[in-house]
C-alpha cells in the first residue's frame, strides 16, 4: 500500500505483491480505512468482510476478504477494474 498517493487506484503487482495507492494520509488509519473500503467496493463485498489480518501499521498487509466466493483471478479482474 502506499498511502498518500494522488489518487487511489492499482498500481500494479510488485515483487509478487499487489500493490496499491490510496489517496488518504497514513494519519489515525485513515489509510487503512480507505484501503478497506477501496477493496470492499472493487470486489463487492461488504466493509465488515474485508479484513487487514496482519501489518495495519505497515506498508506490506495480509487483507483477508471474509466469504468470498470468486476465484483469485475474478478478484484481480475486479481491483482493475475499479482503477
């Protein structure tokens, strides 16, 4: 993730991992707020399943999505489409 950014959007998959750019400071997690709510709304899921499991005050995150009943490459499909 890389808070900050002048719009958020994917960038692109880096060293084997997603990455992505979100508009909001990394102040009070308001980054990882809109990170949540970034990948709620590209993959349809609701704010509640999608979950940062491991790194909230890092760069590098584990987000789980709760439920999800699409395939890995759909949920990539989605996240680019969202850009």
């Amino acid at each position: 993730m890389q808070p900050g950014a002048r719009r958020t959007a994917v960038a692109g998959l880096h060293g084997g991992r997603l990455k992505i750019r979100i508009a909001a400071r990394a102040v009070e997690g308001a980054a990882n707020q809109a990170l949540v709510e970034f990948l709620a709304q590209a993959l349809g899921a609701a704010r509640r399943d999608v979950v940062i499991e491991a790194g909230t005050a890092a760069r590098q995150k584990r987000v789980a999505v709760l439920g999800a009943r699409r395939a890995p490459d759909s949920l990539l499909a989605g996240l680019k489409a969202a850009e």
